[in-house]
C-alpha cells in the first residue's frame, strides 16, 4: 500500500473513533433531553388541569351549554384521561432518570411506542369529548392542537426518524378520525366543517409538521456534529504542540488549521545541550535538578517562541527546536541564528547576575528538508520532524565539545544568512561520525 492510501486508511479511522466517540455522547445527551421532554409534558397536563378547573369557575354556566348540561361527566373524563396520562410520564421519567444514571439506552422499539402513546393523547381526548360535544365539532376544540405541541417536543428526542414518526401518528390519527366523525354525524352542520378536503389538509400539515420537525433536528445534529469537530481540532493542534509555542504562533495554528499530516519542508533545526549536566545531576536532588532546568528552559522557551520557533521534544539536558514548521515566514534560518545568539547572551547575563548557576550550553544549527507532520496512532500523537537535517544538527551540536565552542553553524545555515556571514568563524572540514563525507562548520 502507497503512503497517501495510507494516510488516508489512518485519517478515516481517526474519523471514525471520532464519530462514534461523538454518537456516544450524543445518546447520552438524547437521553437527558429526552427527560426534559418528558419533564415539559408533565408541567403542560398539569398546567391544562389547573387551567380547566380555574375556567370551569367562572365560566361554568357557559360550558354547562355548550355540553348539553353534561359539562361534569366530561370534566371527569377528562381528569381520568389526563390523569392516567400524568401516571404514564411519572413512570416515563422515572425510567429515563435510571437509563442516565446507569448510562444505558432504551430500546428502539420503546422509544417509538412511547412517541404513538404520548401522540395519542389528543386522538384519545376528541374521542372522549365527542361523546358530550358531537363527532365533528370535537374536532374544532383545542384538542387538535395538542398535537403540535407532542410534535414540536419530539424534537429533543433529537432522533429524526422519531420526529418523522410522531408526525405521521399524529396525522394519520387525526386523519381517520375525521373521516370517521363526518360519516357518522347525522347533523346539519355547516359544509367546511364537514369538507373532507379540509380535514385531509389538516392531517397532511401534521405529517409535514413531523417531517420539519425531524429536519431541524437533523440540522441541529450536523451542527453539533460541525461544533464537537472544530473542538476537536483545536484540541488536536493544541495537544500537538501544547505551551511549546507562542501565543501568536497556536493563534495562526487555530486559525489556519493546517494540515498536519506527513510532508517534506525546509526547516533550520537547532539543538541545545547543558554542559557538565550529567555531573551536576549527580550532585543534586530531583527537586534542585528540576528547578534548575525550569530556570533555564523558562527564557530559553520564550526566546525561540518570539524568534518564530518551536520546541519540538525537550532532550532532559537540552532540547531540539525547529524552525519553518508547521508555519514559516521565510527567514527561519536567520530567526534560529538570532534566537541561538540571544540564548547564549541570556545564559551569560543570568549567571553574571547570579540568578543561575554557572552554566554553559552548545548549540547546533543545521538546515534542510525533513518530513513534518503528525505521527502515532488515535491513541497518541506527536508533532515531529524527521529526516538527515536532525541527525546532522545533533551532531553539529556534539562539536562544540571538539572545538570549545558554544555556537555551531552548518554551511547551509551559513549559506542562508548573507548578512551575518562577515561574523562567522570557518572550522573547516569537520568528519562528523556516521558521515562519509565531512561537512563545513
């Protein structure tokens, strides 16, 4: 297999993790969202109880008309209806707040059978109240808009196809309900309320009702979805390089959200070695080793985030950083000649004031083309340079020992930065080991 099929083979199973990391989630956030459905119905029939018994108080004559001097019978049909509905949404919720604590998930089947019980409250009210009021006029009362209330709702069950499928029992109900109450009423009732056509449209806005329903929440998702992925990819770029670079640096990395992925660039490589450590740490607790190394790393940090760097691994002793990846502004060369030049200026100012201990460091100075990019698995990744450009700068690095000194260029550095070229010491040809040919420094 080439390398782009596998880049690709190892960026869709990332992808996958990813989303079935996202599904997981989001069955568990359906699952509270489902509870404040449910937790909504429970406050709306308790609402339109109160509300009942507050009308039926100052308007009792009028209802006591309208349903034939029956206005009690229905009333107490209603508490039944309502109250055994309010029975059912206790237990709902009861069994909701279980699957959450345990974090499990319902079955299909119960979400859909809980959906065409709770859309079937309205069917079940007009078939009730056309026993006091007549079939057709039954179907005028504000029963029939409970039914966009559940469908409305089924939205925080965030499941299309349960929006779709409340929709559709609402206007299939509705639907065989009216054809049934038109062909049985034996009134003369106005012709619109008896138009079939008229009630056919009404069903029909219910399912479509139901269908839009579903379509926002499928948008509602995909956004999501968009959201937890733009997280997440920041998330990466900041897990890839972490506090190594400068603000100004992850900035443009979370702006431009590059592609991390392995290619060839031309980068300046610079490596930075403690003199004498080894012996010093001999000496020393942990405690003290690690406080002397935070007192250096601190401005050395600083010093090759400002000059447009990054630390790419600390080494104990030292680290290596890299210039011109993931970004570059042209001139990495001369940003790592600069911030090598002012690390060594630093160290001398600290250790002149007292602030460090006598310390001496070498650093070397190699440029070239590496492969860049993200390396690992979806379990641990790492942002990392790899080619004969590191190699060679460590070993640049390991001849400041041979020649005394602390600062090391290589000839493409030297090559890169024409207007420092007067202040640089030729070494000559220097055999670096396992090299065959010697190398300029």
């Amino acid at each position: 297999m080439s390398v782009a099929p596998r880049r690709s083979l190892r960026r869709r199973k990332r992808q996958s993790v990813d989303h079935e990391l996202f599904e997981k989630e989001f069955a568990f956030e359906s699952l509270k969202s489902d509870r404040l459905r449910v937790t909504i119905l429970i406050g709306a029939i308790i609402s339109a109880l109160l509300i009942v018994l507050l009308m039926m108080l100052f308007f009792y004559d009028e209802f006591q008309s309208a349903f034939h001097g029956n206005f009690k019978g229905f009333l107490f049909a209603v508490f039944v209806i309502f109250g055994a509905n309010l029975l059912y949404l206790l237990a709902e919720r009861t069994i909701l707040d279980r699957l959450i604590k345990k974090q499990l998930k319902p079955f299909n089947a119960l979400k859909y059978l809980s959906a065409f019980v709770e859309t079937s409250i309205p069917t079940l009210g007009m078939i009730v109240g056309s026993v006091f009021l007549g079939p057709v006029y039954t179907l005028f009362t504000p029963a029939a808009f409970l039914y966009p209330l559940f469908i409305s709702l089924s939205a925080l069950r965030l499941n299309v196809r349960l929006c779709i499928f409340t929709g559709t029992v609402a206007g299939v109900e509705y639907t065989l309900l009216a054809l049934y109450f038109i062909q049985k009423s034996s009134d003369t009732i106005e012709p619109i309320l008896t138009g079939v056509p008229h009630h056919l449209f009404k069903g029909f806005l219910l399912f479509l009702t139901g269908v839009v329903t579903g379509l926002v929440t499928l948008q509602v998702k995909k956004r999501i979805l968009n959201s937890f992925s733009v997280v997440e990819e920041r998330n990466r770029i900041s897990r890839m390089f972490g506090e190594y670079v400068s603000p100004e640096v992850m900035g443009k990395l979370l702006d431009l959200k590059p592609d991390l992925r392995s290619e060839n660039k031309n980068v300046c490589v610079m490596f930075l070695d403690i003199r004498n450590f080894t012996g010093f740490a001999e000496k020393r607790s942990p405690e003290e080793v690690v406080q002397y190394l935070e007192s250096l790393f601190e401005f050395m940090i600083e010093i090759v985030n400002r000059h447009h760097g990054i630390i790419n691994k600390f080494l104990g002793d030292g680290f290596m950083a890299v210039f011109g990846a993931p970004l570059s502004d042209g001139k990495d060369c001369a940003n790592a000649l600069e911030a090598a030049r002012e690390i060594l200026a630093r160290v001398h100012q600290e250790v002149n004031s007292g602030t460090i201990l006598p310390t001496t460091v070498g650093i070397g100075l190699h440029a070239g083309e590496a492969v860049t990019g993200s390396i690992g698995s979806a379990l641990r990744r790492e942002y990392t340079v790899i080619g004969d450009v590191v190699n060679l700068a460590a070993r640049i690095e390991k001849l400041n020992k041979h020649f005394n000194s602390q600062l090391l260029i290589s000839e493409m550095v030297w090559q890169a930065v024409s207007d420092d070229r007067s202040k640089a010491v030729p070494m000559g040809q220097v055999q670096v080991r396992g090299r065959e040919k010697a190398i300029q420094v």
